[in-house]
C-alpha cells in the first residue's frame, strides 16, 4: 500500500501543533542539521514531506539581535543577497546588514539594488543565494518593486525551497499578504493595503 503525502512546514520554533508526536519526530531528525532541512520520510503510514521555512522579520533597523544574526548566519553561510533601495551613503550602510553575520561564517554578500524594471542579471545572480535580506527605508518603494513582480516571485519561490529571508523595517512590512502599510510610512500619510 502506497503511504499518503501529507506536507509539513516546520522549524525549530514552530512544530506542527495537532501531532506532539509527529513534532518529536521531525525534532530529532533535524535538529543536528540547521542548513536547509528537507526530505521526505514514513510516519505512522504517511510520507512525511519536510520542508523547512525561515522568516526573520525586524521592526526596525538592522543590526540582527544575537539570537537571529546567529541563526540567520548558520542557514544561509554561501552566499547572501542584500536588497535595498539605492540611496547616497548605501555602501557604509550596508555594513550593519552583514557585519555581525561574518562572525558567525557569512562572508560572500550580494548587493543587489532594487528599482521598478529589474535586469536579468539581478534575477539570475538572485537565484544563486542561500540567504535573501530586505532592507528598509522608503516602504512604498520596497512594496513596488518586490510585490507581484518577477523578483518577488523568485523571492517567494526560494522561500518556499528553504531560503531564508529577513526583512528589516520596510523590508518586513512587505512580507505579509496582504500588506499593510501604517500611514507614516506612506507618501500620502493614508494607510495602504495591498
């Protein structure tokens, strides 16, 4: 008899909730492996689908608190995307993104500016990242440069493969759907939703 498919979403801060048993398993077999956890294994007649998620949103600006930056870090040590909204001083600026995640092994960062018509090339070199960081600023823009566009669904797409994502201020206001920006982060000084 064929097992069924059931998929799971798990991380370590967040078992499914209805099966403390089920929780226990994917705890030991994944605990020992922070990077990317997936697979498929037989529990209790079910082929368990694991598929690991890892969203890290910040209310404010960077740097990471010590628990995250860690974490972070450990999960996406190849290579790291940092999107932002181009701006004068964003050179120096990005140092508090990736300064103390190269304590913990994070050394190769792209820096990859955002703006309404995306080259292929910041697509491509996106795709080739174990770690996405969205910065803050100006929330509108982030929303109209990420939101239902080709490098939103490429960032959704690694999120949905183990890529973890962090987004700081704008960066996190973005990420839930539907997006709901406060008014004093608008232009117009009006809440949005999208």
């Amino acid at each position: 008899m064929q097992p069924s498919t059931k998929e799971t979403n798990w991380n370590l801060f967040n078992y499914p909730t209805n099966t403390k048993s089920l929780a226990n398993v994917l705890e030991l077999r994944t605990y020992n492996c922070p990077r990317r956890q997936s697979g498929d294994f037989i529990f209790n007649g079910w082929r368990i689908i694991l598929r690991n998620r890892h969203l890290f949103l910040m209310g404010g600006s960077p740097p990471f608190g010590e628990t995250i930056r860690k974490i972070f870090a450990e999960l996406s040590l190849e290579r790291t995307a940092v999107l932002f909204i181009k701006r004068e001083g964003w050179r120096d600026y990005m140092n508090k993104y990736t300064r103390d995640l190269k304590r913990y092994g994070a050394e190769d960062f792209y820096y990859l500016p955002l703006s309404d018509s995306p080259s292929a090339s910041l697509l491509k070199e996106l795709e080739f990242c174990s770690g996405i960081i969205i910065g803050g600023g100006e929330t509108e823009k982030y929303r109209n440069y990420i939101m239902d566009t080709a490098v939103g669904r490429r960032i959704q797409n690694m999120y949905r493969e183990g890529i973890p994502v962090a987004g700081f201020s704008a960066g996190a206001l973005i990420c839930p759907d539907p997006c709901a920006i406060p008014p004093v982060d608008t232009r117009k000084k009006t809440a949005s939703l999208s």
